[in-house]
C-alpha cells in the first residue's frame, strides 16, 4: 500500500509501506480522505520535536470504510463507514480516573505521537471508532474530528440559544467553531480575523454575520457599538498566538473586552507564548475563562448533525488532492493561507 511519509521535516514522500495485517482485536480501516490541519503544518515544520520523530506518518482528521474486522472483533462489519477517534489517554492520571479525558497529562494521539491516517490502511482498536451512515459522504467523515474539537469547544462555554457571540479567528478552526455555534443559536455571530479571504467565506453560508476585518477596524468597538455597549455573551479564542495587529488588543484581551458583564472565553487557540491579560477587567466583569482541547465524546454530536444536515462543511473545504500530491498540499497552506482552509487528502487510489 502507500502512504504520504514524513521522511523529514518540510518534505513529504508517496512511498510504499507494508500493509498492516488485522491483528484479532483490531479492525482494518481503507482510508478515504485524510484533513490536514494546522497541528499537521505545526509537525510538518517540526515544531512538535521531540514529541515527534522521522519518519512518520501524519494524520490525526481521517474517514473510511471497515476492510476486514478482527476475529476478537464484534459489532463491526466490512464495508461500514467509520471515524476514528484519535485521541489516547493513559486512564491513569487524575484527569482520567474522573472521565475527563481530553486533560489527560499523558494524552498520546494518532498521527501525533503514533503513525495516524495519511495512508491507504490503518488498523485499529474498536473503541476508537464511530460509525457513519451510508448516506454520509466520505468526504465529510474526514472533517468530524475536527467538528468534534469545535463542538466540544460549544459544550465546555455552555453556548445556550439566546447567546450572542465572537469568534477571534476565522482559520481551520475557527469556522468549524462557526458552524457549531449555528447548531446552537441563529443570534449575531462577530467573526474577527485579518484575511478578509477568510472573512468572506462566512457570510456566503450563513445569516446574521458580522464580519471584522482587524486590520481595518478596532474589533472591540464595533462588537460595543452594535451591542449597545453591553457586549456579547460568549467569545472563543482560536487565533492560537498572541501576535496582535499593531495598534489593536491582543486576541485573548480582546475577547474578555468584548464579553458582557459576567460572560465566557473560551480559549482553544494553541499558543506556546505567554499572554498579556489585565486581571482587573476579568474580576470587575467577574468573567469566566474555560480551555477547551480536543473532543470529549463529541463524535456523535457531530455525526447527528451531519444526518440532519446542519453543518456547512463545504465551506471549509477549499481543495481535494490526491494522497500522492501531500507535498505539495503542505505547500499550499504554507504559501497562500487567505485562499487555502482545509485540504483534503484523497487517499482513495483512483
């Protein structure tokens, strides 16, 4: 079979790999589309060393259909569609004896820590796995991990129907971020980011958007001046650094800025750099800040979604290579960011 490999780090090659065999408790997955995400771009430029090493294989956002299920195996079949989990906690730390399994302190995930998804078959063990409908594209099964990580990030700010809302980064995340909110609540939804590219994507698929372009316009005032100074009720933070444009509040302040008196951040934005936040503007609005990382169980959540047709993930999907072109999809996101969100990998071999 072949596989997209890191042979090292910033370049990718199509290689043939052994094809693993069905061990008893295990079930063969055919991978059908594999998503790049901004973790992958992370890895790809090595910035997640030591944790990773090379060669590997990238990989964590992938969907397929069963191609043989283990002897040890019940409750599966050949031929079903499923999405796997990747996510594997160590069940032994605090964090997991309670069940709160995306703060495991040991927390090992697939295509991260072990070879994931970026090749043509993978086998692994059944509790990992959901399954799809039929009715649901392939495509789509690719883009629940990254759903689950928005909704999961929807759940822990306790978004309720009446909830106005921010969203600081309108990248891979971000949007997915959107389309959670939306299953929630049809109130104004603020969307900041500084690729207006980006911005335009939004307002083609949904209602009652109001877009920020941070470059051009304060974020904060326009959100006070179209809420009547109140603020809106929840804001999440998925621009993952802290370099603000010139002139303009950092993303994180920025949100507890926008938010009402006794409102939400919720920050899921990966950043490995130390964050200015003025204390006295959280106490005095006596605001809650939550994390949020990973998914908790959100696979189903989205899956019904999906059934019930309230995602909007075509607008997500910018560009469909094949899993041979790898590189070259790398390339892309790197170079041209604004007209480039989330590329999916055909690993289908047609």
């Amino acid at each position: 079979m072949k596989a997209s490999v890191l042979t090292e780090y910033g370049h990718l090659e199509w290689q043939e790999v052994e094809k693993p065999k069905c061990d008893p408790d295990k079930v063969l997955i055919k991978v059908a589309y594999g998503c790049i995400c901004g973790s992958d771009q992370h890895i790809y430029k090595g910035e997640f060393v030591p944790r990773t090493t090379t060669p590997m294989v990238m990989g964590h956002e992938f969907g397929g259909t069963v191609a043989e299920v283990g002897s040890e195996v019940t409750g599966w079949e050949v031929g079903e569609k499923v999405a796997p989990d990747p996510i594997i906690p160590c069940m032994e730390c605090p964090a997991c004896k309670i069940g709160h399994y995306p703060a495991c302190t040991s927390l090992k995930i697939i295509g991260v820590d072990l070879n994931g998804g970026f090749q043509q078959y993978i086998q692994l063990p059944p509790h990992m796995l959901y399954k799809v409908p039929a009715s649901i594209p392939d495509k789509y099964i690719a883009l629940i991990e990254v759903m689950g990580v928005a909704c999961h990030a929807k759940n822990r700010a306790g978004l309720k129907k009446d909830d106005s809302v921010v969203i600081w980064g309108a990248g891979k995340v971000g949007l997915c971020v959107l389309q959670a909110v939306r299953t929630v609540t049809d109130n104004t939804v603020f969307l900041v980011d500084v690729l207006p590219e980006r911005l335009a994507l939004a307002p083609k698929y949904y209602d009652n958007i109001v877009t920020i372009d941070a470059t051009k316009e304060d974020p904060v005032k326009v959100i006070k001046e179209k809420t009547d100074g109140k603020g809106v009720d929840v804001a999440f933070e998925v621009v993952g650094h802290s370099h603000g444009v010139p002139g303009q509040v950092e993303p994180v302040r920025g949100c507890v800025q926008s938010i009402r008196g006794a409102g939400t951040v919720c920050v899921l934005g990966l950043s490995a750099e130390t964050t200015p936040i003025l204390f006295k503007e959280l106490i005095w609005k006596e605001a809650k800040i939550v994390a949020s990382r990973v998914s908790h169980g959100e696979f189903a959540e989205v899956i019904d979604h999906l059934v019930n047709n309230r995602l909007k993930l075509d607008m997500i999907i910018t560009d469909i290579l094949d899993g041979s072109k790898a590189q070259e999809a790398f390339d892309m996101l790197e170079e041209d960011p604004a007209n480039n969100v989330k590329i999916l990998l055909d690993f289908n071999g047609k």
